[in-house]
C-alpha cells in the first residue's frame, strides 16, 4: 500500500461523538480493570507495623475494581444499543458477516495486512472498519461478555445488589470459582493480547495509508480519496433507488 496523495484526500465524518466517548471510557476502564485484577489475583505481600484496620489497600483496589466493572457493563450495553442507532459506520452491519462479499473483503485484508500480498481490487480499503476488524471486534463483544458473566459471577456472594445476584448461577454451571475465576483470566489475557495488536495496526494504518487512524478517535474525522468519497455516495445513492421501488 502507498500513502495517498494529500491533494486528493477529502474530509470524511466517520466516528460519531458516542462511539469516541465509548472507545477511550473502554480503554480506560479495561486498564483500570486488568491492573487491578491482577493485583486482587496475586496481591504483593506488604510488611507493615501499622494497625490492620489502618491499612485497606486491598479493600481499595477491589472497590475500584468493581467500580469499573460497573463503568465497563454500562459503557457495553451503551454501545450494544449505539449499533442500532448510530451512523453506518457504527451498525452491526460493519461487524457481522452477512454476505460472501463480507468474506471476500476479509481475504483482502488478509492478503495485505498479513501475507504482504499486492490485492489489485483493493475492496479492503473502507473509511469505518475494514472486514476483518469488524469480524474480531463483533468477536471480542463475545469475550467481553464472558468476562463480564464470569466477573459477576465472582462477586454475587459477596454483593447484596440484585445485579450481581444475578449471575449466582454462572459458579455452580462451571463446576465452582476455581473454574470462573479460570475462563476470567483467559478473557483477560485474550483482551490484552487484542488490544497490543489494535494498537500495532492502528499505528501501521496511520503511518501506511496517512488517513488519520489515530485522529479520527479523537475528532471522528478521516481522510478518504476522491475516488473513495464518489464511490461510497454511489453506493448510497443507489440503496436509496432500491428502496424507493421496493
């Protein structure tokens, strides 16, 4: 792939403001969530003299671990209900593969982004998410959930909340904590491995293409080709056709 040539680039709207606040809230969360976790699940032995009840350290990481637990579910849900609401770019439409086309666009990426193999279509190139991005994020909504249920599922003896209660189920259906606390830790490392790789690709993208990867999360705005812009409003013109006749 060439950069493109900056003279032919046109502004294109692509993030709108709720999936900006939802991506950096997430990002946030997640890190507070993954440091956190790992210091419940290993905590470092600390010498101290003081009087116990003077030192809650632990109690304080496990406050803030569930808070963010609580930030990270309703941020989640928000952005469930975003992809039905939200603009083109934000629909399950770009996530879920519904036609042989989505797969073929896949290949594409996987030609290019992995295998360095020249793809003359070039069907890969989009303003929102590519095919393959779309599949792993609609992916990582599914690991999201179990750590979410797996999460909940911990805490439920310890809360009087009904929400956690409601997950008392998940400890007896997976054979115990032991286990739980298991497939959590696997959904953990599972993101944190996602998240090196997002921002790897994210980076490659910027510096490859130059279309404002990184910026775009920041003020929505990407930067396609001319070409690209025409094609995309095409497209749109020709949806509005055919639903017109129908």
């Amino acid at each position: 792939m060439q950069k493109s040539n900056a003279s032919n680039l046109k502004r294109v709207f692509v993030w709108e403001l709720p999936v900006r606040v939802y991506h950096w809230v997430n990002a946030l969360v997640l890190v507070v969530l993954v440091a956190t976790g790992f210091w419940i699940a290993n905590p470092p032995a600390i010498q101290s003299s003081d009087e116990a009840s003077l030192r809650y350290l632990m109690g304080w990481v496990r406050h803030i671990h569930f808070v963010s637990a609580y930030i990270f579910v309703f941020n989640f849900i928000f952005r469930l209900y975003w992809g039905f609401v939200g603009n083109r770019y934000a629909s399950w439409k770009s996530f879920i593969p519904t036609n042989i086309h989505f797969f073929e666009r896949i290949w594409s990426v996987l030609k290019v982004d992995i295998l360095m193999i020249k793809d003359k279509r070039k069907g890969y190139h989009t303003a929102g998410h590519n095919a393959m991005a779309g599949l792993v994020y609609f992916g990582m909504f599914f690991v999201f959930m179990v750590s979410i249920v797996t999460g909940f599922g911990l805490y439920a003896d310890m809360s009087t909340w009904f929400l956690p209660q409601m997950f008392d189920w998940v400890p007896h259906m997976f054979g115990g904590d032991a286990q739980v606390r298991h497939i959590h830790h696997v959904a953990t490392w599972v993101t944190i491995l996602f998240t090196v790789v997002h921002v790897y690709l994210v980076m490659y993208h910027d510096y490859v293409e130059g279309n404002g990867e990184v910026s775009s999360m920041f003020g929505g705005w990407k930067f396609m080709s001319e070409g690209y812009v025409e094609h995309t409003k095409e497209q749109q013109k020709n949806k509005k056709k055919k639903k017109e006749l129908v």
